[in-house]
C-alpha cells in the first residue's frame, strides 16, 4: 500500500502545522517501507503555483530515513489552492505503482481559493484509490472537504484525528 499524503502549508493552518507533521509522523513511524510493501510521498501546498513535492514514492526505502525528512520539513506560508495541489496530486499519482492500494490524505482545513472539485473527482476516478481528509483546525469547512473526498465518513477533523490515524495504521499493518 503506498500513501500519499497532501499538506495545506498556508497561513490559515499555521497554528496547527507542527500538529499536522507529529500526526504524519505518528503515522510513518508504523511503515515498513519497501518496494514490495509500503511506499509514501508527499506534498506541501501553499498557493496557487506553489506545490512542493517534498519527495516522491520511490525516495525512501527506510523509514527512518522518511522520518529525517520529514523534520526536515518547514511551513511555506500563502494561501490555499488545494485545486492546485489536487493537480499536482495526479501528477504524481501516475507515478504510483499499478494494482497497489493507494491512500490520498489530504491534510487542509478546506478553506480554498480555487476549485478542487474537478481533480478531486479524477482522484476518486482512480482505481484503488482510497481518498481521505484531516484538519486539525478549530475551523474546517467540512461540507467542502466531505465533496471532495467524495464520502463524507472519510472526513476527520480534529476530534476524529485519531481514528484515521488508527485506520492507517491498521491498513498499514495489513499485508
């Protein structure tokens, strides 16, 4: 199973930032990464061209190595597109390894300025793709996140955080 992991860095998440990497790195720390098993990648956005490709799914074949990049990793600041990071999202995606599960978490408070329904939809459209969304925001727009990921059970604000990270984690122990 590989994750690919999308990451508002924009002002509006600013407070909530170091909470967003401790969840991914909560997450991480429970991946076996190998060619074979486990693979992540992930993405920053803060703007309408800024998409940061932190690293793709084939960068790290060891954990620990994932977790030094990941503290590595440092809040870009701007507004949020998440339409712009969904594109990029894809473009990654077709990178991914054929006939393996793959889990899309897009971690926002929802609070866009551009349009992500259309590429939140080819995401869905995606087979094997499993799509989710966590904010760790006091404020969230839920009722957009919920259309994107397309099901609104797959929707986890702040109180529900540690379910999807129990279910990642339970997904990621499954072989």
């Amino acid at each position: 199973m590989d994750i690919l992991f999308l990451v508002d860095s924009s002002g509006s998440v600013q407070k909530n930032y170091d909470s967003q990497k401790q969840y991914i790195k909560e997450i991480i720390s429970e991946a076996e990464l190998t060619e074979r098993t486990h693979r992540i990648s992930l993405l920053q956005f803060a703007g309408s061209h800024i998409q940061k490709t932190e690293w793709a799914f084939d960068a790290f074949s060891k954990s620990s190595d994932l977790m030094s990049a990941l503290n590595q990793v440092r809040l870009i600041t701007g507004t949020t597109y998440i339409g712009a990071a969904l594109d990029s999202a894809l473009q990654i995606l077709e990178n991914r390894r054929p006939n393996i599960p793959i889990i899309v978490v897009l971690v926002s408070d929802g609070f866009s300025q551009d349009d992500a329904t259309f590429p939140a939809e080819r995401i869905r459209m995606i087979p094997n793709v499993q799509f989710y969304s966590l904010s760790v925001s006091e404020l969230t727009n839920t009722n957009y996140l919920a259309q994107l990921v397309g099901d609104s059970t797959h929707v986890f604000g702040s109180s529900k955080a540690t379910d999807l990270k129990d279910l990642l984690i339970k997904k990621l122990r499954c072989r």
